[in-house]
C-alpha cells in the first residue's frame, strides 16, 4: 500500500508538470490510470497478475483520456505584455 500511495504521488507530481501537448497530457495520463488500475486491480483479485492487468488497462485508458482532453487554445504574451491565443502544440 505504502508502495502504491508512493507511485501515485509521482504520477500526481508528473502530471503537474504537462504544458498541455497531447504527448505531455498522453503520458501524464498512462502514469495516472496505470497506477490506479494496479492498485484497483490489486485490491479487487489479491493477485500479482490482477495488478498488471489492471495497470496496464488503466495505463491505456488514461494515456487515450490524457491525450483527447488537451486544451485546444493556450495563451500567449506579445512583446508589449499583451496576451493572446494561440494554438497548443
């Protein structure tokens, strides 16, 4: 458990980090329902193999929920200060 609580710190603190590129949200997203699902998958079977499923199902998951939930338009500033839209990469 204590293992679990710790990898889903990090995903927590990775994801944190996103500057809202599919790539970034994909990946936060992987870390993010990998761990879940393992601790889910865990807890549910009591088995090894229930952990790995459940990781790796969540890992899909989150990386496609992570990667179609990107904003569409991130803000910018001009030299003046000003701030505008633009286009998130």
């Amino acid at each position: 458990m204590k293992a679990a609580l710790i990898v889903g710190a990090m995903a927590l603190a990775l994801a944190g980090c996103s500057e809202y590129s599919r790539q970034d949200r994909a990946v936060g997203g992987a870390l993010i329902g990998g761990g879940a699902g393992a601790a889910i998958g865990a807890a549910a079977t009591g088995t090894g193999t229930g952990a790995l499923v459940g990781g790796l199902i969540g890992a899909g998951t989150g990386a496609i929920i992570g990667a179609e939930t990107t904003p569409k338009a991130c803000w910018a500033r001009d030299a003046y200060g000003n701030s505008y839209r633009v286009q998130c990469r």
